[in-house]
C-alpha cells in the first residue's frame, strides 16, 4: 500500500467510525425521550437519587470509553451539551415548576436531534417520538405517557433507556471536555508554532538587512577609494603633461615653428580640461555618495553668494544680476549650492556673447507647490534637445563656443533627485533658458 | 649655513617640476631630495649616510607628499614630530590629493600646512615659489 492509499485507507475508517457513532447515538437519544423525564420525575419526587447516581455513574465510564476510541463530530458535542443544560433545567422545573419535566425533555432531545444531526433528522426523531407516544397511548406500552400521572412501574426497559441516555450525556461531556481540550491544546500549539515562525522570519530579516547594509557600506568604501584614486593617480600624470608641455614652451619655443606651438598649446589646454573633468566627476561621485542633511536654507543668500563669487572672478563683465529675497527652502545647503552654483555659472557663461546679459533667480509656483527659477537671455537651446541636457557629458554648444565639461547639470539633477524634486529646463535659440526645480519638503 | 628646502617625493615628474619652479624662485633656493620616508627621516636626524648635512643644518621647510612608497607621509610626518631636533620644523604636506580624510590625517599628524598640488603648471610653479618664498624669507624659524 501506497502513502496515500493508506491515508485513504485510514481516512475511511475514521468515516466510518463516525458513522456508527452518529447512530448510536441517533437511536439511545430517540430510545431515551420519554423516559427521560419520567425516571427524573419519579426520582425526585421518591427522593430515590441512588438508581440515578448509580447509572450516571456506570454510564459515564462506559460511554467514556466508547467516544475515547474515536472522534465525535463537533455538532455531536454540542448536542451532549444542550441536552445537559436542558435536562437539568427540566428536572428542577418538573420538580418545582408548571411545566412538564417529560414535555420539557421532549423539546430538548428534539433540539438536541436538530443540532446532531440537521434538521431533517429532527423532524425524523419527531416522528419517531410521536410514533411510541401513540402507541403508548393506544396501551401498547405502558407507563410512558407521564401526562397521565399513572404510577409507574420501575420496569428494565425505562432503566435500560435511561443507563443509556446518561450513558450517552456522559460520553458526550467526557467528549467535549476532551474535545475542548484538544481544541484549545491545538490552538496552544497553533500560537507557539506561529509565534515560532514569525520569530525566526524576523531574524532572518534582519540577518538579510545586516548583510545588506554590509554590502552596501563595502560598495560605498569601494566608491570612495575608487574616487580617491581617480583624484590623485589621474592627476600625478595629468601633472606631468602639463607642466612639460609648458617647460617645453617655455624653453623651446625658438626652436618650434608655429604650428609646433599650436599643436604644444592643444596639449596644455585639453590636459587643462581633463582636470577640470576630473574635479566635476569627483564632484559628481561626492554628492551621490554623502548623506542627506536637511535644514532651513535661504536660496537667495546662496544665489547672491555665488553672483558676487562671479562678478569678482570676472570683473569686466556688466551682467544684471537679479536674485528675489527671502527665497526659503527646506534641503541640505551644501548640496543645494552646488546645484545654484551650476545653474547660475552656466546663466552667467551662456550670456557672455550677449549684448544686454541678464541672470535672474527666483521662486515660481509649480501646480501648487513651489519651485525655483534661473533664468538667462543667453544663447539659450534647441528645445528638441532638451532631454539631453542633464545626462553626463553631454553638450549642446561646442567646446570652442563655451567651455564646459558637462557634467554640472548631471550634478544638479542628482542632487535634486536626492530631495525628491524635479528639474527641468525650457528654452529657444538665442532665446535664453530657463531652468526649474522643486525641493518637495 | 644656506638656506635650503627638502623635498620629500618619489615621483621623478613632479620632482623636476618641483625643482624647476624652486630654481626659478628670487631667492634662488637650494633643494635637497629625499625619495622616500626612510632618506628622508635620515637626511633630518643627522643618522646614516645622509648625516651631518654637510653643516647645512635643518632646512627651513620639508616639503612632504603623502603617497611615498614604504612608508606614507603621515607617518614620516608623525617621526619629524616625535623628535626633539624637529618638532618645530616647518612641514608642508604637498599633495595632489583634497580628500577631507588625508587633510584631517595630515593635521593630526602634525602638519604645518597643506598644499594641494595644481594641475596647471604655471599654477604648480607659482604655488611652490610661494611656498619658498614664505618659509625661507618670511617665516621667522624656531630657535
């Protein structure tokens, strides 16, 4: 035999266990009705509790034994319960009460019957009861209708029946108790397993956060040495370059024809772009890599710092500088200057060829919330470009036309990203641009 | 006894370049070169062959820079500080490197100053004859 077909096997077994208990306990329950009340009745009223005890006695640990060997439906218990109840209601009412013990009883086996076995069975139980009360009034049985008051002979059948029904009460309150029991040990255990599991997923969530939070600090370190080694070991021969190049001109410069000079003058002015690329990039990897700390940042401070840093690094050119004040916002000031520092340095270079150069910064309402605003009239761009404006490297002008490295308007779009906000730019040729941005609190 | 510089550098590159600018400086400064920590530490202790300097005495400034093979120029500059003869001379960390870790290491070791190293020559050359010119005309030197 298979695994499963053993399983099945047991499955049906404990089916059919059932099954015969269900029966058995269909037929004591309808066997045990009417003399139910009246044993109870003339017990009472004899005040012969002995026959009563003694039965309820030997019936428990016989049914007790029966319903240990299998599984009673929950219904089944339920049923034992309610007849319990009502039967000691019933006998305390028959005693001292209007009501009828034995029609009381009645009622209850029925609701008994009812929650046993559905209420089809009920109506069968019904009829059944019905069915023996006839007969008893026809005479056939005597002694069972209680409504006639006849004296009662104390014969073996009404013992019989009644051993059974407390046999039955009996196993049904060993049943439930153990039922109960079971029920609540499971869930005992339920809780524990669960509580186990839970438990242990939260250690091997944090056990997952901590090697996370490892990595990450090891690919951090991994930038930063990276970063370092770019800052120096690039720059060692980078070094080198330029300053031969220049030792060359300067001493040799008899000895070079012109376009010597020229090609010598190439040299020194891209290894001068190479370090300055350098100094962005690093610019670049810095910001990415610090931690946000936010605080109260007044932007037109910053804004008139970095126009009056421009005016004195190039004091020969008239450019109207406008800046709002009182332009507040919540973000980390460092970052935030390099993002105004690169707006306004490109505003400032991107109007030297103009006639009437003018770079204003200010707040401006974006859907509500607010944004802030550098605007130049410029060279301004090609709006079908637009998209490319803040990827690395990426220019719009030449080299010859503008100095740049583009990586400036990378940096602020990182930055910008960091703070939740947006950045974008709107312009035209020789139309000037304006570039927007918002730093959502 | 002449006043002198001492050039703490193991690249050949940035110690011509160096040494070029110095040479062109107005008080025309004497360099000395050390290629690493170890001749470096000898050369300002008076021990081994670099002893007794020829009676040139300490230099009026170390110029330091802290990639070194062997040993690293934070800890040669911890030594220079560690002993008794030297731990008043003027040392300039002379570097290419701005990262705010070697600048704090620098300064706990004891620097007196730190450089960066421009890339642009004539930034390069001007910077060191400044450097020059401060330490061995302008700076009062410990007794």
């Amino acid at each position: 035999m298979t695994v499963s077909e053993r399983l099945e096997a047991t499955a049906e077994l404990d089916r059919w266990r059932a099954q015969i208990l269900q029966w058995i306990l269909l037929i004591s329950t309808v066997l045990s009705l009417p003399p139910y009340g009246f044993a109870i009745q003339i017990a009472v009223e004899d005040g012969d509790f002995i026959p009563l005890g003694l039965s309820h006695v030997v019936g428990f640990f016989l049914l007790a034994s029966i319903t240990a060997m299998g599984r009673l439906p929950f219904r089944a218990r339920a049923g034992i319960l309610v007849g319990i109840f009502v039967l000691a209601g019933g006998t305390i009412l028959a005693r001292y009460g209007p009501i009828s013990g034995g029609r009381l009883l009645f009622f209850a086996a029925v609701a008994q019957a009812a929650v046993f076995f559905g209420f089809r069975t009920a109506a069968y139980v019904l009829a059944l009861t019905m069915a023996i009360l006839s007969l008893v009034a026809a005479g056939f049985i005597t002694g069972y209708f209680p409504e006639t008051g006849q004296s009662f002979s104390h014969g073996w059948i009404s013992w019989a029946t009644a051993g059974m029904t407390y046999l039955f009460l009996a196993g049904g309150v060993v049943a439930s108790v153990g039922f109960i029991t079971q029920k609540l040990e499971e869930s005992w255990c339920t809780c524990r397993e669960l509580l186990r599991e839970v438990r242990s997923l939260n250690e091997e969530l944090e056990e997952r956060v901590r090697l996370r939070t490892a990595r990450l600090a090891a690919v951090n370190s991994e930038l930063e040495a990276f970063a370092y080694s770019v800052s120096h070991d690039l720059r060692t021969p980078l070094r080198a370059i330029h300053g031969f190049s220049r030792a060359l001109e300067e001493e040799y410069h008899s000895k070079l024809d012109e376009t010597g000079k020229d090609y010598l003058e190439r040299v020194i002015r891209a290894s001068g772009r190479m370090d300055t690329l350098i100094d962005d990039l690093l610019e670049l990897s810095r910001v990415t890599r610090s931690p946000l700390e936010r605080a109260e940042i007044d932007l037109s401070q910053i804004a008139r710092d970095i126009g009056e840093e421009l005016r004195r690094g190039n004091p020969s050119r008239e450019v109207s500088f406008d800046v709002e004040s009182e332009v507040k916002a919540s973000g980390d000031e460092r970052l935030v200057r390099i993002v105004l520092q690169s707006l306004l340095e490109n505003a400032w270079k991107f109007t030297s060829r103009c006639d009437d150069p003018a770079v204003a910064f200010g707040r401006i309402d974006v859907d509500g919330a607010t944004g802030f605003r550098v605007c130049d009239n410029g060279i301004g761009f090609d709006m079908n470009y637009a998209g490319r404006l803040f990827m690395p490297f990426e220019r719009l002008h030449s080299d010859n036309d503008f100095e740049g490295t583009g990586i400036g308007l990378a940096t602020a779009q990182r930055v910008v990203a960091m703070h939740s906000g947006r950045i974008w730019a709107e312009g035209a040729p020789d139309g000037g641009a304006t570039f927007t941005f918002t730093l959502p609190s | 006894m002449e006043k002198h510089i001492l050039l703490v550098e193991d690249n050949r590159d940035d110690e011509t370049l160096a040494v070029r600018a110095l040479e062109k400086t107005e008080i025309g400064a004497n360099v000395v070169v050390a290629r690493d920590g170890a001749e470096a530490l000898d050369y300002l202790s008076a021990k081994g062959t670099r002893a007794l300097r020829s009676g040139s005495g300490l230099p009026s400034v170390v110029l330091l820079d802290l990639q070194l093979p062997k040993m690293d120029g934070a800890e040669v500059l911890k030594r220079i500080r560690a002993s008794e003869s030297t731990k008043y001379l003027p040392v300039v960390v002379f570097t290419s490197s701005g990262e705010p870790r070697d600048l704090a290491r620098s300064y706990q070791s004891g620097a007196t100053s730190y450089v960066r190293k421009p890339v642009d020559s004539d930034a390069f050359a001007r910077t060191t004859q400044q450097i020059a010119h401060y330490w061995l005309s302008i700076n009062e030197p410990s007794p």
